[in-house]
C-alpha cells in the first residue's frame, strides 16, 4: 500500500475543505477503497476518514425517505419505513454482498463503489478506467461479467452496485456538498457512461462528498420487487439484474418502472420498457415486449453474448413476479 | 482539525509515514498502539497483539475468515484500517470464551464436526454468534443465507448449519 497522511475530520465543511487536494480521497466503509488500495489499483496521498461525520440515519421527510450518506447497507435494509414501503431497495440491499459487508459498507459508498472488472483491478493489465489511454483489454479477453449497455470502445465494465439499479427506478436524488456549497443531483443523472474516457464514472467535482440520498416513497398501492440473477445462489455479483415498481388500476398499468444492473456500465433506467408497460395490462406479451426494448440497442461481445437473451428473461420475470402480487 | 491521533515518526525509516497513536478495546482490555495508518485491524490482531486466532485468508474481504465483532456487529477486518477503530471495542474468538469455558458455539461446532482443517472456524463461529443476536437463524435456508459471507474450502456446511441451529433451538444444551 503506498504512504498516505490519515485525517480525521470532525465536521462537513472540513472535511470537503482537505479533499480539495487532488491527491485525497474520501475513506468510509472502505470495503472497495482499502481494497483497492492494497492492491495499490488507488493510492491516495491523503486519505479522509469520514465515518465519524454526522451523517448517518433514516428519516421521513414528507413522502421522502432521507438517508444519510453513513448509513450502512444493513442499516438502511433494516429501516421499517423502507421494508413496509420499498421492498425493491430492501431487496436490493439484502441480495448484495454479505452481512459482513453490508454492516461496514456505506449508502454513499455503495453508490460509488468501483467495478469489479478485473483488468482494472490487475495493474499488469491496460485498462482505459484506471489509466486511461492506455487500452481496454476486457473487449478481448476474458468478459462474461461484463456490459452490453452504455458501453464504448473504451470500456465495457459494469457497475457492480445493487442498490444504485433500485434507486435510479425510484428516482432517487443525491445530495452532494463541495467547498463551494450544496447541490442535488437526480441519480439518473449521476452517472457517466464510459464514452471517450471511462475514468470519468459520475459527475462529482474533484473534493465533492454525497452527504445525503432521498428517495421519494412509492405510492401506497405500488407494487416493488428486486430480481438478481447470478452464477451462485448467494454473495455474488449481478449477471443481470431488474428493479421493477409497477401501479396497476382496473387491471392496467398507471405507472412502471424499469432497471437494469448487471448489464450495463452504470446502473441503467429504461424508459423504453416503461413506455411499453403504460396503459396495457401486464401480459405473458406485453412482459416480453418490455424485456425486448430493455435490451434495444444492446451490444454484446463474444463472451457476453449470453446476456442478451439473459436479461429479456429477467425483466420478464421480474414483472410477472411483480404483478402476479408478490410484490 | 483533527489529526488522526497524535503522530511520531518511526527513527529508523525516514520514509515511513509518521505513526498514529491507536486505542480501542480488544477482547474487553483497553489497548493503546502505535501503528502505521497502513496496518489494517487484522494485522494489528495478528501481528502486534499475538492474536493470532483470527485468520487471513484471502485478504480481500471475499472469504470471511477475518471476521471479528466490532462493537457488536460482525466486521472484515482485513478491510478495516486499524487507526479508524479508535474507541471501537473488538471481540475476537479468543475473547468468546465463557468464564474460562467454550461457547456454546465452540462447543456446538465441536459436537457437530463442524469444520475439518479449522482454518474458517474463528470467523465461523464469529459471524454465527452474530447471526444468533441478529435473529437469522429462524430455518436452515436462513442460516445459509445469513452465512454465506463465511466460506469453508473443506466444504462443512452442512455441519456449520446444524451446529448453529443446535444453539439456536437450546441455547443452554450445546454442551453434548
């Protein structure tokens, strides 16, 4: 591990004040940043220990439900409002990782959590995310885990979050404070795809910290799930994943939405599927027209090429799942 | 600002990083250290307090081995810096003993032939006292889900899930 000065700060604005060095980096649950650490992939010159910050807890604001940046994934799983009336980030949270993890882990870091890509973990490869130019060796080499979505020829990595896939369906916003000040900034828009340069994952300025995340509750009669599919029953990653809320009256959709993980460089809202789902009921067809616009403008690679038709059946599933009621 | 606790450079490595001075409970001691920030909690255990019954395995929070009780929840401690633990009080297996005598899940893992080269058990039985105060062990599925951060390279498990169920159902009867 390279030397870094460790810092503690005791409030916010300090705390943003010290990242202003290009060379710090933000320390909360660390189960992505001491790891990477280690294996020397990030090497912070100032490292800021943010867990004892005040920005940890669940509340109810109104109809929306504020978490503090802090709060671990156990915490949030365990919240009663977000159990009786969101069971898609409930299920989210308890599919992903373990409870080792979930109890150390972060909200916000979760949400900023790194890929889990190989080649950018294995500093003898050349990645385009962790130094980039210098190539992207996934689009030929080993990829099964990797994106058909929103993917460049720069990059093809997937972000491994769970709860990001749910949040982004939800609408979710994040709170973000920077030296200069406050701003919130939708989650569906907090994501860069990889483009020309894939180092560039999020529109965080340099020092930025998330404080906060809100998410609006679901109405009371919508329904929520989370479908995760992968190569063991339990403690891995997404090979596709689908978060679905739907709102059915008289036996027709009113509202629905879509998104994937597991599929796509970030966690991935279709507004396609949703704009199918609307105003039709859920149907063996209408499911399987939803998971073909899902999907539209998908681009595999040798060995992924398994995911197209992987993440059709998921979505499909998933809102049968939802509305078949046990949601 | 606070400085991670007072600092002081080693005097033999100019191009250390100073050390950071490092107090937490340990197993119910109050402890002070002197430690690189770089050293994880593991490390610390292991390497500079002899307590050597948590074990690394793969060193990248992918195994459970490491698994230890920071104040009260069950924790990675090869993903935990050990200067961040300050003020944090830390169970390790050495610390579970019941006045002198096994845990009931020591015993219960003993009873069931729960593990075969040991080297998973510490964190095992770690992340399983967890599980219990959690409530997570109302069925076999349960205590394999709630479980499945712990892996066990001799492939136990099913010995794993009935130790922790024994204790489970009778709390007091896992002396057999």
């Amino acid at each position: 591990m390279h030397p870094f000065e460790y810092i503690r700060p005791s409030d916010v604005r300090h705390a943003v004040t010290a990242a202003a060095d290009p060379g710090a980096a933000f320390l909360a649950g660390g189960t992505t940043q001491v790891d990477l650490m280690k294996d020397g992939v990030l090497g912070p010159r100032v490292l800021i220990d943010i867990t004892r910050l005040p920005l940890r807890g669940v509340a109810l604001v109104g109809g929306v439900i504020r978490v503090g940046a802090l709060t671990t994934m156990e915490e949030l799983a365990a919240d009663p409002v977000v159990a009786d009336r969101l069971t898609v980030v409930r299920e989210s949270l308890l599919q992903a990782a373990s409870p080792q993890l979930r109890n150390m882990a972060t909200v916000g870091g979760n949400l900023l959590q790194r890929t889990r890509c190989r080649y950018y973990r294995d500093l003898s490869c050349a990645c385009n995310k962790r130094s980039p130019g210098s190539g992207c060796e996934a689009l030929d080499g080993q990829h099964p885990m990797h994106a058909i979505l929103g993917t460049s020829e720069h990059c093809i990595a997937t972000h491994a979050s769970d709860l990001a896939v749910a949040l982004v369906a939800l609408d979710a916003v994040v709170r973000i404070q920077g030296v200069a000040g406050e701003r919130a900034v939708p989650l569906t828009g907090f994501y860069r795809t990889p483009g020309e340069d894939p180092s560039v994952e999020n529109v965080l300025e340099p020092g930025e910290l998330i404080t906060s995340v809100e998410i609006p509750l679901l109405p009371e009669e919508a329904r929520s799930r989370y479908l995760k599919v992968r190569d063991r029953a339990s403690y891995e990653f997404a090979l596709a994943s689908v978060a679905v809320a739907l709102v059915t009256a008289d036996g027709v959709t009113r509202d629905a939405r879509v998104a994937l993980g597991g599929l796509a460089t970030v966690p991935w809202r279709s507004r396609a599927a949703e704009e199918v789902l609307r105003g039709v009921p859920v149907t063996p067809d209408t499911c399987i027209a939803a998971a073909e616009a899902a999907l539209s403008g998908a681009v595999p690679h040798p060995g992924n090429a398994y995911k197209m038709e992987l993440g059709k059946r998921a979505v499909a599933r998933a809102l049968s799942m939802v509305a078949g009621g046990s949601g | 600002m606070g400085r991670g606790g007072s600092a002081r450079r080693p005097a033999d490595a100019r191009e250390l990083p100073a050390e950071l001075r490092l107090r937490l409970r340990v197993n119910g001691v109050m402890l002070e250290l002197w430690l690189d920030p770089r050293v994880t909690l593991l490390d610390a255990l292991r390497e500079r307090l002899g307590l050597t019954g948590t074990k690394k395995g793969c060193d990248q929070g992918a195994c459970g081995a490491c698994t230890v009780l920071a104040d009260g929840r069950r924790v990675l401690s090869c993903l935990m810096l050990a200067v961040t633990c300050e003020g944090r009080d830390i169970i390790t297996i050495e610390g579970l003993d019941d006045e002198g005598g096994m845990h009931p899940l020591q015993r219960a893992f003993v009873a069931c032939d729960a593990f075969q080269c040991g080297f998973c058990t510490p964190g095992q039985i770690l992340s399983a006292v967890a599980l219990l105060a959690e409530g997570r062990a109302g069925s076999d599925a349960e205590i394999r889900e709630f479980m499945s951060g712990n892996i066990c390279r001799c492939g136990a498990y099913p010995n794993i899930v009935a130790a922790i169920r024994e204790v489970a159902r009778d709390p007091g009867r896992a002396s057999v």
